[in-house]
C-alpha cells in the first residue's frame, strides 16, 4: 500500500467512466485516492456529427484499469511472508519458507505441494507464476538451517556474530506445543510414560487456546483444524483445536463486573494479582466443600466471540445463568470460577471430539499464561479427568524455538532427541476424582447450554 501510515481497514475501487476515458481508484475509508489509473475509450464517427462508442469497449476499459490498480496494491510486492517466514528472511535473506507456516496457513501440502487449482479458483493465479516465487517455492521442515545463518548485516542489528545459525521457524502456539510435549515424563506417576508421544495433548493457553495433538496417521476431526504432516513435530500428523479468546474472555468477566474496583482496591492492599486474589477468596467462602461446587447454580457458555472448535460456529454467543441480583465481591469470585470452568468444559468438548475420530490422549501438557493459574489448571485436570503436566520454564514458546535453533546448528541429531533433552517437567496436577460426578453434570448442563441457544435462534428465525 502507497505510504507506510495507512491504518488497517476496508478499502475501495472507485470506477467513473466518461466520454473519452474510464478511470479508477483505490479509496480508504478517510476518502483518501491511494491510487489511480485511467483508460481511453474508442470512439467512432461514422459520420458527420454522428459519435458512436462501443458498450463491450466501455467494460474492457473497465477492467484494465482496475488491473492497473491491483498492479500498483498487488504485483510490485516482491514476497508474500508469514510472520514466522519474514523474520527469518531479515535474519538470513533466505526466502525459504517453514513447512509449519505454509502447511497451517497457506493451503500446502506437505505431501503434493501447492495446487494450482486452488489459486485460480479464487482470483490469485498469478501466484502459480515462476514456480510460486512470490509465497515460496524453498519449504524446509522447522529446525532447518536457513543459508548461511545470520547475515552481517542482520548480526550488526542484533549484537550478535554473524553466522550463527539460523532455524526454519514455527507459528509461536506450535512452538509452545514444541517445548512441553516431548518432556521425559518418568518417575512422575502419570499414564503417558511409556506411551507414545500421541498420547499427550499440548495446550497453549493466552489470550486464546490452541490444542495440538499428533498421530502417526492423519486423523480428520470435524471441527478441528488440520491433519497437518511435520507441522509441528517432523514425521507426525498434527490436529489443532482451539478456542477463541479465553484469556481476554475471563478478563471482560472480571472487569465488567461491579464488584470489579472493589477486588482492584483489595488485591493491591495485599500486593496480589486480581486473580491471586480471587483465587484466595473462593477459598475463603467455599466452606467445607470444594470450590469448583460453588458454581452448582450458575453456568457458563464461553463462545462469546464465535466457537472455533469443535463446532465451528462463528454465529455463537455466550451465556451465563443462575445470576442473582446482588454484585458484590462473592458473586465476582464465582462468575469468575464459573468462567473458568467454561473454558475448561471447552477443552473437554474438544478433546471428546479428536478422540471420537482417532486420538487416544491420556495427558495434557499446559502452557502459556493461563498456565500460571493454579485454578486455571486444576479445572482443566478435574473436568477432563487427565493430569496436567507444568514445564519447568513458564516461557515454553521459548523453550520450543529454542530446540529449533538448537537442531539447525547440529547440537542434536532430530528435533525429537532436542525435545526429550530441553524439556523439562516443572509440576504435575492431578484431577480430584472424588468430584467427577459432579462435574459430569456440569458438563451436561454445559452441552444443554449450546443445545437451547440453537434452538432459540431456530424460533426466532421461523415465521
């Protein structure tokens, strides 16, 4: 786009035709022209003072023009990066692209390649041109060296020597799934040691939530992104799951609530966390019987922004009932825990869903920010019934780039052995199964929640 200032946004193709020429520009939503061309149009005179143009001139005019256009927004772009693929670039002038990037977001297939079809189907053939140039025609699993390592003059940017190698990237939720899935689990009491590494579920839990979980064969999961070959860990298949903004989702719960100034004055008090501090209050009003039952009346539907897996229905929205009238710190707490809960009913939907297509998961491997709520984590492990696994290091994004760049400078043999070295089991928490009654119910409830939102938008959509 012309100029380096343009905020993201829609755009528009403005066409005028006149007497002697068609013209046409591109438009942002401040009425700024970013671009222009322009066309003449054929005209005839059979005769004295008699004018003729042709209709079929007028739209061929029409369309090179705004082709001219698209040249100027569209075919000057020398490469088209993901983020991932970018910055290697910058680090190594390598237009090499990730398997990872390309696999999971591009259309490739790790076992055909691009397909041609596909491009020309929706407008964008000339991208099948000069062997895919322009989004890569070089596709390296993850972990690879890239060229000669870091260039001079990206060494110079980044205080470091020039040369060290660089790897092949991942999507940054794939590299969390890197760096806690491969942890050498023994000694900690829990089912997956001595299973396959197929057994194990990684979720990446931030602002949103991804699960990734690999086979040996591809598995297809309706609702569940994927299979994707080497996407994450060479020679396996990878499925992804994933729940939209479940971090930002508790975040509007909690800030939205009242009582929420109240909570912000009380945690400061005590140097906390607002969720510290709601995690030390639903214990001090839970009583003799455990937390997660403070929430028998009140349930939650998380998909406020959308469902992204398993059912794939953007059209959802969220709910909440059981509420009562009062707003105080108590309430707070609750639809704070209840929310909580949603979220990880929403991994146990998702989870049913890839085992009922192939999966056989019997450990979870959580990372990310949420990973630092010891609530958090132990709803995940009494609503799924499975033990989830901490790494060590909290940054396991990092971990996993780390095992990466550790593989393409020859440090290990196979991202598989780096895995099993470099991560490192922190804690292990296992489900309460005392309370598993209980939170089948729930988990009832919460599919009856889905269920009746379907049928309320069924009635109001009837005559």
């Amino acid at each position: 786009m012309p100029g380096g200032d343009q905020e993201l946004g829609s755009y528009y193709v403005a066409v005028d035709v006149g007497t002697g020429s068609v013209r046409a520009a591109l438009v942002d939503q401040r009425g700024i022209l970013l671009a222009f061309a322009d066309q003449p149009i054929n005209q005839w005179e059979p005769q004295f003072n008699h004018h003729e143009q042709s209709s079929e001139d007028i739209w061929v005019a029409c369309c090179i023009v705004t082709n001219n256009l698209r040249e100027t927004c569209w075919d000057k772009a020398g490469h088209f990066f993901d983020l991932p693929d970018f910055l290697s670039w910058k680090a190594t002038g390598v237009t090499a692209r990730s398997l990872c990037s390309l696999v999971c977001k591009w259309t490739y297939s790790a076992e055909k390649g691009w397909d041609d079809s596909f491009w020309k189907m929706v407008g964008l053939e000339d991208l099948v041109a000069d062997n895919y140039s322009k989004i890569g025609n070089q596709v390296l699993p993850p972990g690879t060296c890239l060229g000669n390592g870091l260039t001079p003059e990206a060494a110079k940017d980044l205080g470091l020597p020039a040369g060290i190698a660089v790897a092949a990237s991942l999507i940054d939720a794939h590299a969390g799934g890197l760096g806690v899935i491969g942890a050498d689990v023994r000694g900690h009491g829990l089912a997956c040691e001595g299973q396959p590494v197929t057994s194990r579920l990684a979720i990446i839990c931030g602002t949103s939530s991804c699960h990734m979980g690999i086979s040996k064969n591809p598995i297809f999961v309706p609702g569940v992104w994927g299979p994707y070959f080497s996407a994450m860990v060479p020679g396996f298949w990878l499925n992804e799951g994933g729940q939209s903004v479940t971090g930002k989702l508790i975040d509007h719960m909690v800030q939205g609530h009242a009582a929420f100034p109240e909570l912000q004055a009380k945690a400061t008090a005590r140097c906390q966390s607002i969720y510290a501090y709601l995690n030390s209050h639903l214990d001090l009003i839970k009583k003799t019987q455990p937390v997660g039952f403070l929430t028998v009346d009140l349930h939650v539907w998380p998909d406020f922004h959308g469902n992204r897996s398993p059912l794939a229905d953007l059209t959802l929205k969220g709910m909440v009932t059981g509420l009562k009238l009062s707003q105080d710190l108590d309430d707070l707490a609750i639809l704070y825990l209840a929310t909580v809960q949603a979220i990880a009913f929403g991994t146990r939907l998702i989870i049913e869903a890839m085992e009922s297509a192939g999966h056989s998961i019997s450990t979870l491997f959580l990372c990310g920010g949420l990973g630092k709520n010891p609530l958090f984590v132990q709803m995940h492990a009494d609503i799924t019934g499975m033990p989830v696994v901490l790494s060590q290091e909290v940054e396991s994004v990092l971990v996993g780039a780390a095992i990466l760049g550790a593989c393409a400078s020859g440090d290990f043999a196979s991202v598989q052995e780096a895995m099993a070295r470099m991560s490192k089991v922190g804690k292990v928490v296992f489900p309460r199964r005392e309370d598993k009654r209980y939170y089948d119910k729930k988990y009832q409830v919460f599919l009856k929640l889905v269920e009746h939102q379907k049928e309320y938008a069924s009635i109001m959509k009837g005559d």
